[in-house]
C-alpha cells in the first residue's frame, strides 16, 4: 500500500531528524524563548525581506488559523474566506468557537478574486441593517488552496489592494506555501507575501518537518501580545526549540522550496498522465494535490494498492478523487501509480 | 408617515398597558419568579396542552435564540437552518459569538425540509472526516419564515420525524408566530408545536407586547438549569413580572390570536392589491408580512409618505420590499397605501 | 408583606408610566435609532458635560456589564474587580461566557483601591512568566458597590490616575449610581464621572424606570462599533423607544436623583435606627442599601411581615442581612419597620 | 549552566528518539488513527485496568486542560480548584476563554480536600440566589500539584466520593503524574486513578518525550465525540503516529516509571541538603520539584552556574526559588548543585 491521500504520511526529512538527535540533550529555555526558535525567525525574516515582522511558531494549522483569527478581530467581526476554505469546512467549527462568524463565498478553485472581496464589504457597509450583521474584517485565502490552486502576483496585489482600501486585514494560510511557491505557474515570493499579506505562515507539517507552522506578522499593529493568545489557545510548545530547530533547517540552504520542488515535479507527471488519459480535472495545478475524476470501477481496483482520498461522488458511476505527492514521495512510487492508471483506465 | 416597514413600531396593545398601570405599584419578588410569571405559563402550557413543558419569558428574539442554541449544544455542534434564516443573517453573529457554527441551507422562501436536513446530517455522518466538520444536532426554524411563509402541518411533521429518526432536535423561532397562525392557510396549533418541537417559542415584541418572547421547552432533556444560562447570557429581567404580566394578558381571551388575525387580514387586503397590479411577490403568504417587487419610480414616490423596507434591488429599475401590518396597523392605513399604490402604479 | 429585600420591586415611577401612556400609538423607527434614544442621551451628555461621549441604552445590568466589557478587551486579557464585585459573584459567570477571565481583590466593602490595582498591575508586569497569565486591562468598580459603600471624589480620582498611567481602563458599574451620587458623603458628579472613567453607567432599574441602563462611552476609542455589540449580545431592543423614553423623563427636570435622593433619607432613617440598636453594621453608608447583623430570632420574627435579603450567617445566632429603599419606599413602610425592629431587639 | 528551572529543558529520553528515527518513513494514517496510538492507548488501558476507558493523545498540557473543561460542561457551569492550580493562574485565562469561569479555593500545598469541594458545593445550592452563580460542577486537581505535593490514596478516595455523592466530575491533571506516582510517599496506582477519576492525563512533556499527554477518559458519559472537540480546539495532530510512538514507548518495559523515579530519588537528596541546610521549605515531597526559601546573596550567587525558578519575594532577604529535576538529570549535576549550595550557605 502506497499512500498519496494526503502528504503528512510519514515523519521528517533525514536533515531534521538529525538535527533533532544532535540537540537532544541541550538545555534551553522553554515555550519557544530558546536561541533555535530566535535563529529561525531570523531566517525567516531574512527570507521575507521583512526585518520588521514578527515571527512565532505553532504546531499545526488548525492551531495557527484559530489563533491569529481571533487575535485580530472584535467579537463582531467576521472573517470571509471561499467557501472551500479549510476554516469553513474542515476545522469542526474552531474558528466559531473562538467567537467568530466564517462567511464562505463561491469559488469553484478555492481561490478569492478581489472582487468577491470588495463586493461582499461594499454590501455590507450598503445595507441600512449592518449594525445586524456580522461585519467582514479579515480575509482568509490558502495558497496552494483547498485544490490545489495557485495565486498570482496579480491576483494577491489585487485582493491585497481591495483589502487595504476598506480597512480589511489579509491573512494567508500557507499551510502547503512550499507546493504553492515551488509550482511552475507560481510567480510571487515570500517577500511578496510578507508585502501583501497582514499575516500569513510558512507550513511545516506537510512540507518536511514533524510538525510546526511559522507565523508570519508582517503589520505590526496585529503584533501586539501575541504570544498571550499563543499560550491562552493552548498552542504554546514547552519545549519551543522543537519547532526552531525545525524551522531553522528548512531555511538553511534552500531547503523548504527544494522539498517542495521535487513533490511538485512529482505531482506533475501525475497530473499530466491523468490528463492523458482523459480524466476530468477541476483544477489544472503544479502543486502538490491533484484532483481528478476517475471511474469508481479503477478506483475499487486502485485502492487494493494505494489510499488516495475520495472528495466526493460526481455521478453513479464516477467520482472526484485527490492524489498527493510530498517532500517523502519517491520516483518510483508514482511511475507505479501512473503505470497502473494506465493500465486500469484502458 | 405611515410605517409599514415592519412590525414593531408602536408600544403596545391597550390592554397590556393598563394592566402594567394597574400593578405598577405592587410589590414582587424579582427575576420571574412572581406569581404573574407562574400564571402566565400556566395558561400558555394549556394552550399547548403540554402540562411537561417548561416556559420562560425572555426580553427579545435574538436574545431567546443565542440563549436556547447555546444551552441544546455542545462546542462542537451547530445549528442548520435556512439561508435567510435570521440567527444566519441578522443576528451580527450572536450564535457563533456563543461558539457554534450556523450552518444554511438554500432556501427560496425560508423554510426549511425535511429532506433537506436529512440529507445534511446523512452527507455528515457519510464522510470519513467528519470528525473535522462541525456536527449537525439543532435545526432552526421560522414560522412565519423572514419571508412571510407559513409552515403546514405536513412540512412540520415531516421535519420533526426526521428530527427525531437522527437524534436531532427541532427549534422554532416564533417571533411572528401568532401571524403564522393566525394566517388563512395555516393549519397548525399551539399543541401541534408543542408536540413535534423540542422547544419553540411565541413571539410578544411583535405581537401586542411591549417586549417578551415566551420559549416553551417541550423536551424534558433541555428543561435542566435554563434559568442559569438566561442569567448567563444577560437575558434574566429584574423586573420579571413585566414579561408575566405581558403574556398572561396576551394568553386571557384568545386576545393573542385576535390581535394577529386582524393585522393578516389587512396584509391579505395588500396583498391582494399588489398582486392586482401585477407586482410580482416571492412568496404568496396570508401572514402579516409581505414581500413584493415594485418599480424605484413608484417606490420613490411612495417613500414620501409611507416606510417600507428596502430588501435589495432586483434590477436597475425595480426593488424588492417588504411592507408588514400589526396588531396596531388600522384599515384607513391600509385604505389609503392600497389607494396610493394604485395611483402610482398606473 | 413590605419587600425591603431589594430595589426592584415595584414597577415604574409615575412619571415615566405616564409618559409610555402619552406615545404608546406613536410610530417609531425601531432598536433605538428613533428621537427619544436620541433626545435622551442629548440629556445625558449634558448632565455630565461631556459632548463627545457616547450613549446607548441597554435593558438590564449583566447584559450591560458583559456587552461592554467583551467589547473593549482582547481575548487574552482580563478584568480586575472587588471579590464582591457583581461581575464575579452574582452574574453566572457572564463575563467568563465571553472568554475573560474576572480577577477579585480582597475587598471589606467592595471597592477597589488605586494601590490595590497599581500593585496588581506592576506585580503582572514584573512576573517573568506573565505571558501565561491573563493581562490586566480593564478595572471594574461599582457606585454605590454591592455592600452600599460610596466612591469619595479623591478614592475615583487616584483610581483613575493609576489606571491611566498603566494603560489600564476603567469601567464603572452604576446600577445604583443615583443612590450613590444622593448620598450624604457622596462629592462625585457626573461630570467627574465622565472625566474620570472611559466608560460608566446610569442605572434606571433599581432607580425609577421599568428597566435600563445608560451606557455612558466617554473614552472615545471604545465607541467604534458599539452598537454592533450590543445587538451581538441580544440586547438591542426592538421597541428602543422605551428606553429613551424612560431615561427622557429621568433626565428632565432633575428627577433621577430627587428620587434617588428620597430612598436615601429612607435608608439613613434605618440605619440610624439600627445603629442605636446596636447591631454591627460592615459599612456606614449613606445609601440606599443597609447591611446590618441581626439576631435570628428576630429575623425570624421581621420574616413574617417584611422582606429582608439574607446575605450569609455569621455565627450561630446571627446573620448578616440587607435591606434596601428605592424610590417606591414610602415613610410609613419605613417607620413601621424601623418600631418593629426596635420592638423585636428589646 | 545547568537547569533545574524546570523540567522540559532537554528533548526526549533516548528510546522515544531512537524510535522515531527507526519509523521515520513509514507511511500512517493521519490524526491519530493509526496503528502506533491504537497500540499505545491498549498498553494505557492495561496499565490503568480500565478496558472501558478511553484514550486520546494530545501535545500539551493547557490544551489537555481546555479541551477536557469544555468538553464536560454546559455553559453555566463552572471548574472549582485549588487557587494555585495550573488554570488558574498559568493559563492565560484558557478556560475562561473557552467560557467558563474557575473558581479557586485556598490551598498552601495545591491539593485540594474532599471537605473543601464538598463545602463549596453545599454552600452553592443552599444559596437562594443560586441561579445568579456559576454552578459547580467539575473538580481539577494536579498529582503532583504545582508545589510539588503528592496525593494520598485516602485524600483521592474522599474527593472523588465527595463528587460522586454530588453528581460533580473529578479531573486530574497529571502533566507530572510519573514524578507524583513514583514519590517515596506515593500508594495511588494507575487503576487507582482509573477507578477514581472520570478523567485524567498521564504526562509526557515534562517525563522523557518530547511532547504529548495522554487523557484517559474513565467515565464512559464523558466519551462520546472527544474527537471532534480536539479537532475544534487545534489538538488533532496531523501525524498523529508522533504521540502514539510516544507513549507506546514509555508504556513499554515500565520506562515511564523508571525515568520518575529517578529523578525523584535525585529531587529527594537536593531535599535533603535543602532541609539540612535549614531552607524553610513550604512543603515537603518526594516529587520532582523542590520548592526552598533561600537567601538573596546566595540566589545571586547560585544564578550564575544553574538556573532556577524563582517564585516571589518572601522578605527582602529572601526569596521562595523551585528546583526541579527530570528524567535526564544527572547525578553529577545534582552533586554539583548541593555542593554549591552547601559552600554558598555557609
């Protein structure tokens, strides 16, 4: 069984685990306050050209959104995101529990346009009734998104400009940034992001680490206590170093983006061969999931060897299905996977 | 001016008001624990034929709707309910603010079915993530819906079963209930609610009342501590007597049914009116409220001398709206907009 | 039965009943937007010289107390008060119900001291680990407080400068403020009121009005957005009227504090009477609420014809109990009760 | 330098970082679903003869802590505990933000007694006003509490009848559970916890992995959808397997007791020199943390060779400092310590 459902199968890459092993009986100070944790940010900072940003690490995704959500916005502030977006429809309802309405607006790719963004905050400040709505102030986008898309510069300058012009903040999960930064469609870099974005991190969990997700502040004016709200929502590592240690290897020599390279190529000539083979695909994407519509009877065929995750029926006979590939993903594991694709959907 | 914008723009029915003048200087013990509160809910329990049930007044709609969602679910669990549904759209996020997600479903006229909540909850509990998804186990309702539509006995029962067949619980916001039914072709009881709801309650502020909306907690399950979280949630009235006082009246000599009957009979008369002109209307209700499409030019002009409320503009010469009647609306009021609309639309 | 158990008793003060009377058919716009709110806080504003703050009016205590206080903290900070504080021990945790933390200081009478909260503060500050601590932002005091003491000039003014200095606000619960400011050993206005707080309330309740509370924003980088909270929090009233209404009449021709005025001289008769009587009193105040130690034999005896509020027993024999005037107490409640006490503790 | 601050300093024990390099590239299922937390949870569930009970991982403490407090009540219900119990002061308000308010009791030694829990409950509900105050319903303990104290098998017998006679649920926080179960004066087994606990954890953090606690729910009620409610709370772990490999690691060979107890026996001979150079310490355990009033001028001294936790000014001579020891101290850094501290007392 090769499993391509997701792309946080396995642990860390070799570099990490290693790191962690040398340092394993150092002593430091706790909750993310130790020279790691510093040194990463540094790097980071560095890579993002935005020496005056603020840098704090958490452990998951969930985890982040939550806590920068409700960091930045009064009880009667919303956030708008697309309607796939993981905060909307994959985190049991975190952000509403932290006080905070999600308003999803249609998009077919996951993506926002600036104008979906500007046309929902003109209509709401239009209607004599706002004071009984909860009012958008945060914009939630994922980049690659929830299938797999990519943003532009122009589209990020163009939400960034919309959002700047209402007094809206722009917040930006890069829970899988690398497979986003790395495809060959992409154009923006991490100082573009530290640029156009209020906040936006840097994913760990899916691009080569244990676990651990960089949050990157870049307008100060949302830096304040933030780690009060670290520790208040539980996110707080006692033993912080864990994700400087991590975080500081992803960005020593390139790294991160060298990870996410290799799973993007990957994913790549998966991509090409379902192409090839006729299969239906609602986004076409350099990154690292793929999306396809397969007939269920290769999929039943397909499952005895590999764990792919089923998105949904599209008729009695098809369904809609994602692959992924990852920084773990070897060659050989998706020449057998292409060559059985091909030799099921003939 | 004469304000058909909505249903609460007068005080309240003479009745009530004497009767408040009357007791004004007895002395009561405070926060509903009187005997008027004690007499109100019994008669309201008879009129539901539900000796089991509990009753608690409390001040407003959206207060009587942030404090029964909250108090039904766990952190975990949200609420579904119609698109337009109004704890969805204009209730500035108070039930997330309590930490549930609202979830809503497509709804033309407001109403929900049971098709489309089994449906909801089957989709849930179908994907192999649910756990990452918010749990379905309160549905809300309207009746009337914000868009004037009545529910029938039927559609209720149909929900209700289904409710029920999945372990959720049936809620209906009754802010407008007396104009439901009280409408032509409602066919639905105090003891039909009682009996297929989990809890319900019967709207006072828009109905005859100064203020106060009576939750009738059918499901011995929910009864347990309420009276804690109303205290909670800023909803316990020092003065609880003036919401017994406010119901024990409304409750004496079917005035509650009185008062909602004449206010449809008059809708039904503008009703009638405006689909003599050809206006179109969304929904064809016998309730108090009425929705209907009328050209800016018309509107302009009828601006001048009535309110009615702005819904949206449908295109760039025509906008939907609403015109509600109460308890307090007069038949020369009605006369003379039926007059004036006829004017301007010919 | 005479109920000296508390304030709220009874219903409206006839002034303002006469006034609902007056304009029960008028047509108004709806949730407070309409000329009497306005009218009203006009009023308000200039009793307490203070042009640029803001008014809104709320239906009752806790639902102003946790309306304002989760509207002007971030998520990770907290509010200090007096253990006896409403806030802390009488609302059910409301405050706690929209994520903050409430922190009671030791306290006799129920106020707080400048030092207590400056040392509070600086002790917060110098904890290296105060990341994990909630953070001290707002001080809550009330006037009069829970155990009827008065606020002296001098005691809110280095209250108010100790908050200042440290970029802590200061929030004043004035459920009693009429009884506070007609007290004898009462020297605060409302114009220091509103000079020294960044925000405050007018109690009407407890004071002559059916119910309401005057929230006054003097601070104003706490007035963006207020009413959006106070609709998130179920307590924007639809027929707003009635609170503008009420506090009209208050605010017109001195009325609030003749009546306030009136149930203190009640309330000193008393507990001069229990002075001489010998029973320990935990505060000498002027106010409208008398805390004394009574024998239970007697209690039990003033049981059958009067209410009193027990508020805890203190050995064996004795209780601590409260009784409280309002602006409905009459002379000749009062004499009758103060011969009965002097009849029952000989 | 050499830490004994605190006891999360170093990484994890070598058999825990041995193995996750062994599995580094096998493939799991995500969030905790597969084999390596199914195998560690049957190793918990026999060590704590509880086959009904269940088992969830989680990474940290104040997350344990949240997601456990809300999962258990109803909003108007509080969480009673010792006042220097973890949430209550080292939380950052976490509970409160998830809504709910903890009341601390008294305690010199942070535990806890049957006659306090049983006192506050007694004292709730025969209050008339009951309603108006936060209902207890839980109880949090810590073993071994935030001083360092170990419960006895009797004083966890009478708590937990004490709840149980009330209906309340006991909770035990054992972030340092080893350190307590593995003290000289310990006789609690696991199945003792198991037996009289509805819920508790076993610590990993701070007793040799590098992150992870265990909760072990006993009380089958409180079961049902705790996966969601990690998931809501940011505490499902993508790769899961990390906190499974974990755990299945310390329950194997008795190594989880093993490592306490050495760094109990270390803790007890720095005790021993503390007593013997006449250090006042406040309690007296034979835990992991050694908490002593040493004098200034030796503090002084002493920081610049080991860093300490110092816990508050006693006089301005003297201070209260903890030490703590781990799993990965040593026995030479401990002679170091009390030699040291035996030249600078002297």
């Amino acid at each position: 069984m090769i499993r391509f459902n997701c792309d946080y199968t396995e642990g860390a890459c070799p570099e990490i685990l290693e790191r962690l092993c040398q340092t394993n009986f150092e002593q430091t100070p706790g909750y993310g306050t130790d020279d790691y944790c510093q040194q990463a940010a540094q790097k980071i900072l560095e890579a993002c050209q935005a020496p005056q940003a603020a840098v704090h690490f958490l452990v998951g995704g969930t985890q982040a959104n939550l806590t920068v959500i409700s960091a930045v916005l009064r009880p009667h502030q919303c956030v708008v995101c697309a309607e796939p977006g993981h905060i909307n429809v994959h985190e049991t309802g975190a952000i509403e529990a932290t006080g905070h309405k999600v308003v999803g607006l249609p998009s077919p790719d996951g993506k926002l346009t600036a104008q979906q963004v500007a046309g929902y905050w003109d209509g709401h400040w239009a209607d004599g009734s706002h004071e009984h709505i909860a009012q958008p102030k945060l914009v939630y986008i994922s980049d690659s998104t929830e299938l797999g898309a990519v943003y532009t510069k122009a589209e990020l300058e163009a939400l960034s400009q919309a959002c700047r012009q209402r007094g809206m903040l722009l917040f930006l999960d890069g829970a899988r940034l690398g497979y986003a930064l790395a495809a060959q469609e992409n154009d923006l870099t991490l100082p573009d992001l530290a640029r156009l974005c209020d906040i936006f991190y840097i994913g760990g969990t899916k691009q080569g680490a244990l676990f651990g997700e960089a949050v990157v502040i870049c307008n100060p004016a949302l830096q304040e206590d933030f780690r009060y709200l670290i520790k208040q929502r539980g996110g707080m590592l006692a033993k912080g170093r864990l994700l400087g240690l991590q975080f500081d290897t992803l960005f020593t020599d390139g790294l991160y983006l060298r990870l996410a390279r290799q799973a993007d190529q990957l994913a790549v000539q998966l991509r090409d061969a379902l192409q090839e083979l006729g299969c239906p695909m609602p986004v076409v994407s350099g990154s690292n999931q793929q999306f396809a519509v397969l007939p269920d009877r290769v999929l039943a065929e397909l499952g005895k060897d590999y764990a792919y995750s089923h998105q949904g029926q599209v008729d009695p006979e098809h369904s809609l299905v994602r692959f992924c590939t990852s920084w773990a993903t070897r060659q050989d594991q998706v020449d057998r996977l292409i060559g059985d694709l091909r030799r099921l959907c003939r």
